[in-house]
C-alpha cells in the first residue's frame, strides 16, 4: 500500500514496522494504534455493580477474598493503620515522594482558575462564574505488582487545590491485607479523607453506590486495566463522572542528528514497559537516527527487568523517516501522541507547532520519566489519539464551573425584545411570557 | 414511605406531588429524576453509522429521503445560499440576535484562559502549559418546529474564541429543503465554517467519520433527541469527544413569601414547555406560597401553545416545603438542577452556597429565559444531577492543556534520585534508566 521496510518478525527487539516518508493520504492508517480483542466485560460488570449496590462492604469483601484471595476484616484502613504503615516507608523514597509532591504543588498551584468577577454585559444585567470544587472524588489507583506512588500525588494534588471535600482513594490490598506504605504516605501527604483497600470492578462500583464504608462519589479519576477502564463506563449510567478516555500508554519521540540514540533507545523503552498494548514511535530525519537507535534499543533491553513485555511492545511500534522537521510535525499532530518528546536541534522553536499531544519534552536531557514523576507537569494524560478532543488532567477537572446573574428591573426592560423575538422563533412562547409577565408587573398590587 | 400530600390524579396543570419538610434521608429517592423507557437504538444506530461510514455523501442523501423526507442534492450549504438565507432574516429577530450575540460574546471572552508562562518548579526544571484549540468541531443544531437560533450563539461563540479552525454545523433541512434563515444569520455571525443540512443520527455519523462534503470532527456538541444523544454517545467509541452529559430540561425555584407568584409560575411553565420528560421543583418556604403559584400555574396555562407538553411535565415536577432557607439550599445542592432560581429576599446572601447547579438566577427580575437567550452566559449545562459533577459549557470545553517541560542536564541531576526511586518502587526499570543513561553521559563521546 505505501513504502515500508519490514523487519523479520523474529526481528524481537526491534522496532518492527518502518515507513519512509510516507504520504499524508496514508497517515491515518499509520496512524491508526493496535486493535486487541476486547472480550465482552458487561455481564461480569453488571453482576459486580448490582452485588456491591445490595449487599454493600459485604460484597466487598467477598468479591475481593474471591479475587484477590484475601479476607478483609474491615474494607477501610484506619487512620492508625494509614500512619504505621506510612512511617515504614524507606526514608529515601520518602525524601523522594516529599520531593515530588513539591514540584508537583507548586505547577498545579498555577492552574487553579480565578473566579469570572461579576461584569455588566449590559446595562442592569450582571453576569458571573464560579469555580466549585466537585464535593466527592474518587481515586483508583492499581496495586499488585506495581503499586502506583505517584498516581496518588497527581490525582491527589489537584483534588486538594480544588478543594474537594472528600477524597477517596480505592487500591487493591497487597499480599497480606494492607496497602504499600509509599501509597499510605501519599496519601496523607495529599490529605486523601479514606483508604479503602478494595481493587478491580467491586472498587468502582462501591464509589458509585457507596456503601456503609465507601461513601458514594461524583467523579471517579484513575488508570486501571481493562476491567477497571470498563467499570468506569459502566458507572457513567448512574450519573458518576469520569476523567479522561486513557488506554495502553504511548510515546513518539522525533529526534534529529542531534539527537543521543542511547537516550532515544532509553525513552522508548521506558514506554514500552507499561504492557505489551504500549506503542512507541521514532519519527526520525535521517536512517542512520532509526538504525543507530534500534542498535542500542537492542544492547539496553539486554538486562532490562521486563524485557518481555518491552519485546511485545516493539512488535506494535513503528519508525517514520521524514525529510524534514515541519513534516515530522504535521505527522505527529496526527498521531496526537500521549507524550512527545522533541530530541532535535533548538526544540523551542519547534514547539509552538504542536497541536496534538497530552504532555511534550523539549530537549535531550528531558526524559519522559521526568514528567511521570518530578517535573511538576501531571502523568494523567489521555491516550490513543484522544489529546486530539482532550488535555492533560489538571486542576479543572476537579472543579465545576457555575454561572450566576442577576438582572435589575430596568436591565430586563433593555433585553426583553431581544428575549421575546428569538423564543417565539423558536416556538418557545412560555420563555418569552417570564419576560412579558415581568414587565407588566405593577409594583403597588 | 414521607410525608406527601398527593393531588388527585386528574389534576390536570397542577404540580401533582407535594412534599413537607422532608427528611434528609429521603432526599436522595425524592431527587430521582423521572424515568422513562428508552427503546434500544444500539442497532439503528449501528446500521447508520455503518452505511455513512462505506456510502458517505450518497448515504446521507438517502437517509435525508427516508427521515426527512426531503430530496437533497448537496447535503451542504454553499456560501451563497447561506447569505441569501440570512439576509431573508426578519429585521426584529436580525436585531435581536445581534445584541443577544454582543452579549454573550462579552461573557465568554472573560473566559479566555491564558496559558501557564515557564515555571521553574526546581533549578533547570522549567514547565508551562499552553491552551490549543481542538481543531475540528461539530455543532448539532435541532430543527423542525423549533429551531434552536439561539444554540448556534451558545456553541459558536466559545468555539470561535478557542481559535477552532473548522466549525461545522449540522442541522437537519427544512420543508423546502433549505435551513432557517435565523440559524444561517447565527452561523455567519459566528464565523461557521460550513453549514450541513443533515440531522439526527446521520449527521453524527458524518461528523464522526468524514464524508465528501463533512469534515470528520474531534468533537461535537449540541442537544438533541435521545436518537441524536444516543449517537453521540456512540460516537465516542470512534474516538470523537463529547460536550456534557445533557437530558431532559429542568428547573429549580426557591421562593420565599418576597417572591411573585406569577413569576415563579411563569419560570415554571417556561421550563415545563420544552418537553413532556422536563421536571420542574419548586421549593418554598410557606404552603401559601406553593398554593398561590397553583394558583397562577392554572391561570397561566389557559392559553399557552404548548399547553399539552406542559401539562405532562407538570406530572413529574414536584413541589417542596422547608421552613428554612438553609435547608432549601442543602436540598437544592443534593437535587443539583441545571437551573436554579432564587426567589427570596437578599438572593446574594445566599447565592455563595450554591455548590451543585449549571446555572443560577437571582431575585425577582432575573428569569430563566433570560439566560437563554440575551445575558450573556451559555445555556448549554448538565441536567440530570450532572452539576455534581460537571459545570456550565464554556470557552474551555472547546481548548485542551498540553503541559510542556524542558529541563537541563543539571536539572535532571536534581531530579534523577526522586526518579529513580519511585520508579523502581513501582517495578519501572527502564523508566529509571531513561535518566542514568543521561547522568552518565560524557559531553566528549
């Protein structure tokens, strides 16, 4: 169909799929991210959801014994238990979550909105906007084999600079019943209101219920595998809001010949650890960039822990040779990646170009494992060609905006017409008859 | 189950339930919004997306033939027809969206976020963050026997100061063929980039997947039947993103013994009138209140147009007794209506504990139709206790945050233990390794 040099496929470890200079008009099909078969998860979901809406932290608890093989006294941690198990974290990765949560505050601190001051849009008619925090959140955040630390602080930030006024974070419970202390500590760092230890399907549902522990919330935020992801969905139906549409994690990378291969190699890696279903990209300028990139990809994954995965995720990722940089641009624009980072020669002045991508690295020595943990920018980014529709998660997204007027007597008087001619065009005559009725109001009956 | 004084039955345009000082706990089952049965569309939907998707214009045209019954040939407006339709626009409603247009447009340019400036959240570690307009939206615009003028405002204006660069209207065509005159006057003000005189599922379908003449969009707005918000929905599955969760219409009024019977009940009916499935609340402070609102709810009725839609919302609205205002408004914030009215005296004292509602209207000149059209905020908001957990629709439903970091190597000195640290903690090697590569890179290799 276009020009494409196909690796073997036993090629493992390599970036399989390379295009050069491919045409615009087959830009969308390279475009287009691995499709895997979903198994139908609506009737595993309903049946969980209606469990947990009748039977409560009872449900809770055998779901998770049947689950996650574990039997839970009581499905919350309590504030003694979050403290123990809080000071048992490592004092270095303490120093290191401490660390964070400050670079993070202190970016997050810049997007709280100001309030829209009340402003006269004509004369007697005030109008204005109020920032409300939503009241009730709730965090997933995945355990197991990787607890995620700093999914807390990048949920947990916002949701306390809004002014949430009850967070709740739901985890699954780790080999003997509790919560990994790093998770305990973020969590009170953040000023999370509950820890309830429950995972999976049985977690969301919960959040949407509430049960006689887990109070019931308004929008849930948070990664999870495709059961969670499904269970989201699922809680739109009963009126709970969700964060962002976010799949398997990805990243392009353009580099030029200025680029470092071995840093190139490292950042694709490091994307391709999340799961076999991550994508990486090299939208490279010359075949030298993709050959010397895939040569070290191949020396790195060598003694990489989860090289496994890694392999599977090459196997979906692909190289892009452009001539030059604005093509290059244009294609990632298209591809709307997750993160993009920009390994070429003066980054800045490419950068006002971007359009679609959820979170961009300018330079060689900005990794995107920067931005997972430390930088100050959020991680919660949305996948899968949705930064084309939607942004980084931020602090908006805990808070809800609300318009207020107020309207003198004289000020209705100057909009009446205005009210009354496009209602009845509209066929709405009752709207235009709240006006009428006002007008003719005599003020001494 | 609570204290609830029924009317009888065949109280025809009277609000047939009434509660008393209800208790807290039966909030929740009185703020059930009404349920009516939807049929499922999943397979008329499927089939039309599918048969837009392979047929593109040719199938819009024929499902304009077979729902609209109206011989299209061009699903698209040309500029000329969209002049000459505008110009045919009544001189009296020409006037009155200008000025409803001048209003809005200064509201919403108060809404115009600006972008995050460079930051240095530690030494080297510089973050910003920039607003980009999505690129391509779609705007549904109602038609048939009332068509929305005053949506084009609400959905145009905020998308032409977010920087959109297409805009593209749908709405379906009128008898002869053609679009009301008022809607192309709207979207030229607006700076529309193409009018398409398709409605109801195929228009999504087109928005969703590109056709000859429809551009495929990254988002779409706008209300509609439940066929259109079901496509919508559907929609989301090709990765096209969606305004708010919005159903049927309602309103809230808190009228204390200050308020005028006759404009609450005005308010009431206006909401009343959008469809049989709208629920309107009035919460007040003495039964003499609710019973002079009947009262004029019965006189009012007499001769409206709409008065059989009315008479079937009244049906599923509701009226509440509190004696205190701080009650009504904990009331209020559990219902979480879309509009809320304050009819009570000193409406400001109160207006700040507003935390769940779309829009609010304060005192005795300020009625919900002026929020419609002319005040200046956006009309498009939740309904369904949505406001719990999303706001009214603004310049920023039409942007999205890109965050952005550039650090240097020193910097990422800074940051590399917090890094590495809490990437191994989470089991993510490479992600630790993307900044040792760095660290130890000599300048001179």
């Amino acid at each position: 169909m276009f020009f494409q040099r196909l690796l073997r496929q036993d090629a493992r470890g390599q970036i399989v799929k390379q295009y050069k200079n491919p045409r615009p008009k087959d830009w969308a099909s390279i475009c287009m991210r691995p499709v895997f078969e979903r198994a139908s998860l609506e009737d595993t979901i309903s049946k969980i959801f209606e469990d947990v809406r009748i039977n409560g932290d009872k449900a809770l608890k055998s779901l998770t014994k049947k689950y996650d093989g574990i039997d839970l006294a009581n499905v919350m941690l309590s504030k003694e238990e979050i403290s123990e198990l809080a000071s048992t974290t490592p004092p270095d990765l303490k120093m290191a979550i401490l660390t964070a949560y400050k670079n993070i505050l202190s970016f997050h601190r810049l997007q709280v909105p100001l309030n829209l001051k009340p402003y006269e849009t004509s004369r007697g008619v005030v109008c204005w906007q109020e920032n409300k925090a939503i009241e009730k959140v709730g965090l997933y955040i995945p355990g197991g084999s990787a607890p995620l630390i700093s999914t807390v602080l990048m949920l947990g930030i916002p949701a306390r600079l809004a002014g949430c006024s009850e967070v709740i974070l739901c985890t699954p419970p780790s080999a003997d019943g509790l919560v990994n202390p790093a998770i305990c500590l973020a969590a009170q760092l953040v000023g999370v209101s509950k820890i309830i230890r429950v995972g999976g399907v049985q977690a969301i549902a919960g959040l949407t219920f509430g049960t006689e522990s887990v109070p019931a919330v308004n929008k849930v935020f948070g990664p999870g595998n495709q059961y969670v992801s499904a269970a989201k969905e699922y809680a739109r139906r009963y009126g709970v809001g969700l964060d962002l549409p976010a799949g398997p994690s990805e990243i392009m990378v353009i580099a030029d010949e200025t680029a470092i291969p071995a840093f190139v190699a490292a950042d694709l890696l490091s994307q391709a650890e999340h799961g076999p279903d991550s994508q990486v990209v090299l939208v490279a300028s010359k075949t030298e960039v993709i050959d010397k990139v895939q040569r070290e990809i191949l020396k790195q994954l060598k003694d990489l822990p989860r090289r496994e995965i890694v392999i599977k995720a090459l196997e979906n990722s692909f190289c892009v040779l452009f001539k030059d940089v604005k093509t290059a641009m244009d294609f990632a624009n298209t591809y709307a990646p997750e993160h993009l980072i920009l390994s070429v020669a003066n980054p800045e002045k490419i950068a006002g170009q971007v359009i679609n991508a959820g979170s961009v690295f300018l330079g060689n020595f900005t990794p995107e494992s920067a931005g997972d943990y430390a930088s100050g920018t959020n991680h919660t980014l949305p996948t899968g060609g949705w930064t084309k529709a939607y942004g980084s998660l931020g602090v908006d997204d805990f808070l809800k905006k609300i318009s207020f007027q107020n309207i003198s007597k004289d000020g209705l008087e100057g909009l009446a017409s205005i009210i009354t001619t496009i209602a009845e065009a509209e066929g709405l005559g009752a709207h235009a008859r709240a006006v009428i009725k006002r007008l003719n109001f005599k003020e001494n009956i």
